[in-house]
C-alpha cells in the first residue's frame, strides 16, 4: 500500500463503517441461504416434491456459488466490494421476487441456479477481503464482527419467513423477503469502500511512521497458493466442515416438524443456531487475535463434532433448542476463522481469490450434504444414518486440522 504523506487522526475511522454495512448485507445474504429450510415443507406440500429433489436445488445453487465465488473474489480484490454488494442485492432481490412466482421444479432449479448461485458466492470473498485491508490490527475482531452478520441473519429471517407463511402464504413471504433485501443491500452497499487510501486514511494498526506491530506474513499470488500442501489441507478441512453444516441447516426444520415440533418452534432452531453464532463469531474470533487461528478452530471443531452427536439422541423442544445453541457456538467461529486463515497462511496480494478457492471446496461439501441428507431419508425413512455422516464429517475436520500449520510470524 502506499504510505499517506501526512494524514490527519480522523473523528471517524471509516473502517467501522465497512464493517457495519459489509455486516449488513452478509444478514440478507445469509438469512435468504439459510430461510430455504422454511419453505420445504410447504412448497413440498403444494407441488409433491421428494424431499431428496428439493434438496437438490439447493445443493445445486450452494456447488455453483462456491465456484462463481473463485471470480468474485478477483473482481473484489480489483474493484473493490461496493460492485459486489450491489450485485449481490439484485441477483437476490430478483431470486426471490422471481420464486413467488415458480409453477414447476425447473423453475425452481434455475432461479436457484442463475440468480441466488450469483448472489450468495459474491458475497463472501467479495467483502471479507476488504476487512483485512482496512484492520491491521483488530483484524480477527472486526471480521468476526462483520461475518455475525451471517448469524444474524440466520436468527432473523427464517423466523420472519415462517411467520409470513402461516399468516399469508409462501408466495408472499418470498416477494417480501425478496423486495426488502433489493432496496436494503443496494443501499448500504454505497458505503462499501475496499481500501483506506480512498478516504485518506491508514489501515487501523498502522502510522505514517512505523509499521504495524502486526507481524506481516507471506504472500502468495494465487496459482502459487493453490499449489501449496496448506491450501489443499484447508480445502480438505472446509469440504468436510461445509458436508456437515448443510446437511443439518437444510434438514434440521423437517427433522424438527417430523419430531412432532410444530413448523414455528422448529423454526427457532435456526434461530437459535443464528443468534448463538452471533456471539461466536465475534469471541472466537476475536480471540484468535490473541492466541491464534490453528488453536480456536480445535475449539470450534470440537464443539460441533459435541453438538453432532447430540442431535440424533435429542428428544422435543428443549433438546434440539440444546443442539442449536452448541451447534450455533461452533458454526459461528468455523467460518469467522476461515477468512484469518486464508490471510495469515497466504498473505493480502490475492486473498479475495484464495478465499474463494477455499470456499469453493467448502460449497461442494454443502453441496453434497443436504442431497445426500435428502436421498438417505427418502431411502431409510429417518435422519438417523445421515446425521450419522455428518458427524463423521465433523470428525474429520477436527482430525485434519491438526495438522495445520499457521506461519511463525502468526503464532501467539
């Protein structure tokens, strides 16, 4: 970065700003991805649909965000995330406006496909990025900060969802959802600036004098990343991490419904996984500033490999309001972490890129994971087996990453 020759202590560091709006539109974000578990039984009632075909859009949409957020992640990292913000907003507003209006499965598909895929894969790479350019120090603070917007969103709209379905339909509640999130993301996105200098500003931990304390670490162009053993390692832990969580997020309302939870109090699963990982993210993240990445994800992996094998033994509400607080505590860090990850192993030249090479293998883990969920339902009768899988799945995230090496300069 260039240094500023003689920047004035502004009253504002705009970085605060990102923070708050990149927060905002990971809520609409992630409240659409995760609200799709609310509609499946009533769309599911209205057109017949197996539950393991259903499933399959959504896995379909999750493979192709995480590939789309490869290139996301490049235009981030050249123009900067307002593009991205807006361009997440209108692809879905548009989605859902446009599901209101579905008369058939391959509507169903292609708006999950060309439209949500779009808007949810920018989103991440896209705006993470430009946290680390703005917070040298703080960096795993604020962008735990930012990423409980994804909790968030998770405890605010499929509630809202289920709502706006008893008391009018599905039809409704998709346009609702659908127009708000249009005008919301468009709007906070013109706050969005991806570097300090286009406010005269240094990044937070840095003076026109000294260098930041915070120890840089390497960089890697992305060809030169992705050749890496880390790379690969950290793909291999977020494929299997991405398996996991989907197969639970999709599947846990109708798990909940079939329990004998009524649609509402099942949807507060979610909720309760949103809100509890809203907190998370923000300490886990947080504290990786103290002692480390590598270290905080043991933590986190743990937890949800705990919560896993809860799930299948938790009997009426208070039991699967247990499973979403342990598991919200472990989703909510996972993927606050990612992002510090990426950075310390590799470096700010292409981090956008690199974090979406990364989410690209989680999304085809989330992509397998609620379809295979699904088929195995149709096939057994029960979520028992499945969820049996993912717990596997779980265990062998928390297995492989102790073998991840954080360079020297980041250990605490």
């Amino acid at each position: 970065m260039n240094r500023l020759q003689n920047p004035n202590k502004p009253r504002l560091f705009y970085g605060y700003v990102v923070v708050a709006a990149s927060f905002t539109i990971m809520t609409l974000t992630f409240g659409i991805n995760y609200s799709f578990g609310v509609f499946f039984k009533p769309l599911i009632a209205e057109f017949g649909w197996a539950r393991g075909l259903t499933s399959g859009a959504y896995s379909l949409m999750t493979v192709t965000a995480g590939f789309l957020g490869i290139f996301a992640g490049k235009v981030g990292d050249k123009h900067g995330p307002k593009v991205i913000g807006m361009t997440t907003g209108f692809l879905l507003g548009l989605g859902f406006i446009l599901l209101s209006r579905i008369q058939s499965i391959w509507h169903f598909y292609a708006i999950h496909l060309f439209l949500l895929a779009g808007g949810i894969g920018c989103v991440w790479p896209g705006l993470v990025p430009a946290i680390a350019r703005w917070f040298t120090k703080r960096r795993g603070l604020m962008t735990g900060t930012m990423a409980s917007g994804i909790g968030f969103g998770t405890f605010l709209v499929p509630p809202v969802a289920s709502w706006m379905i008893s008391l009018y339909d599905w039809r409704n509640a998709y346009l609702f959802i659908g127009l708000s999130t249009f005008v919301l993301a468009v709007l906070f996105s013109q706050f969005l600036k991806g570097d300090p200098v286009e406010v005269n500003q240094l990044p937070y931990g840095e003076d026109h004098n000294a260098e930041a304390e915070s120890p840089s670490g390497p960089e890697f162009r992305f060809w030169t990343a992705v050749r890496s053993g880390m790379f690969m390692l950290l793909c291999s832990i977020y494929f299997c991490y991405g398996y996991s969580l989907h197969a639970i997020v999709v599947h846990i309302v109708p798990h909940a419904i079939d329990m004998g939870l009524t649609p509402p109090n099942a949807s507060r699963i979610l909720a309760i996984i949103g809100l509890t990982s809203i907190g998370s993210r923000i300490l886990i993240a947080g504290a990786s500033d103290r002692i480390g990445v590598r270290p905080s994800l043991l933590v986190v992996f743990c937890l949800l490999f705990v919560s896993l094998l809860w799930v299948n033994r938790a009997k009426g509400d208070l039991g699967l309001y247990l499973f979403g607080f342990l598991f919200g505590l472990s989703y909510g860090g996972i993927m606050s972490l990612q992002a510090l990850a990426v950075a310390e192993l590799f470096g700010l030249a292409a981090v956008g890129q690199i974090l979406g090479a990364v989410a690209f293998a989680y999304t085809i883990g989330a992509s397998i994971g609620p379809l295979a969920t699904g088929y195995v339902f149709d096939l057994y009768g029960g979520y028992s087996l499945a969820f049996l899988v993912a717990t596997v799945f779980s265990g062998l995230s928390l297995l492989l990453t102790f073998y991840l090496k954080i360079p020297r300069k980041f250990e605490r």
